[in-house]
C-alpha cells in the first residue's frame, strides 16, 4: 500500500512540474553614452509621464537612490482570431507590470505579469472571455468545443503582448538616446 501511495505522489509531482509554467515577460538591458544614474533616473520618470495619461496612476515605485521604477500600466487588445461563429469575446485589456532598474550607463526594463481581462458589451452577443494571468505555455486548452478559438487568441495575445513589449523598448531608447552628459553650473 506504501508503494501504491509513493508512486501515486510521484506522478501527481510529475504532472504538476510539466504543466506549470512561467510568467510571459520580456526584458531589455539598454545602454547609454557615459549618463549617470540621476539623469536616466529622471529622463525616465519624465518618460513614464509623458507615455500614460496619468503616471501617478501608473508608478507604483520610484527609488531614485535605488535605481529602481515599478509601474503598472495597461492596453487594450482586440482580437482578430474570431473564427465565423465565435463562441466567446475576447476584447479588453491587457494589464501588466513595468519594472525599470537603473544604473550609471545603462538600464534593464521588464515587463512582466501579463494578465487578460475581456470587457462586457451589452451590445455583443457572444459572452466574454478572460484569459487572466498570461504564462508561456503553448496551447491554452487541450479539447473541448472551443479549443482552436482559444488557442488561436491566447497566441494571439502573446503575440501582440511581445509587439506591445517591444514597442515600449523602442520608445524608451528614444527617449533616451540623447541624454546630456551632467554639467555643473547653471546653462539657462
């Protein structure tokens, strides 16, 4: 019976390692032409005000001793994976967490905690559908009636997730691409 048990808990363990899996995010260390901290620091808090309508809304954080800005932010996703007939509505928001860590020269964004959330529509027949927290898994679902539909939006949601991701990046080193060198003394 001790045997039975023991190999029970095994696959039990077994199956729960194989189908956990981790958080989506992306990450980008970017350097910068010999900046210091402080003025990284402060070109990316005028960033974070300028890219949301609201960053007081948005930074959750901000140590500049530190080095580090957490943020939670959000957008809209739209799905263009209906299939004809489309058993649910997938339209909504993607919200996530922005994380930026700096040092002298350079600094890491990551974006991370992707979680889906469709929105209500009175006007939509078909019922909403949120997917939640986003993870790296493959496939959604596995079977089911509405499995390809799914699976062709939880890929789709990845997909526009890492375009999203990407974009945010480029618009970081933009903004930060000509930062000044600090001087001392007033240049009014």
């Amino acid at each position: 019976m001790r045997k039975i048990k023991i190999i029970a808990g095994l696959i039990i363990l077994t199956t729960l390692s194989l189908s956990a899996q981790e958080n989506f995010s992306f990450e980008k260390v970017i350097k910068t032409d010999s900046v210091g901290k402080t003025i990284i620091f402060t070109t990316i808090n005028d960033w974070f005000a300028t890219t949301y309508n609201s960053s007081n809304d948005v930074i959750q954080m901000s140590e500049k001793d530190a080095g580090i800005i957490i943020g939670k932010g959000l957008f809209k996703y739209y799905s263009n994976k209906h299939p004809f007939f489309a058993p649910y509505s997938y339209d909504g928001n993607i919200k996530y967490t922005i994380k930026v860590y700096v040092k002298d020269n350079r600094y890491k964004v990551v974006l991370t905690n992707f979680n889906h959330s469709a929105d209500e529509d009175p006007n939509d027949p078909t019922p909403p559908y949120s997917f939640e927290t986003i993870t790296t898994a493959k496939v959604y679902k596995t079977k089911g009636i509405a499995m390809k539909s799914l699976n062709a939006s939880w890929n789709d949601i990845k997909l526009k997730s890492e375009q999203y991701s990407n974009d945010i990046f480029k618009s970081l080193e933009n903004k930060t691409k000509n930062m000044k060198v600090e001087t001392t003394g007033n240049d009014w």
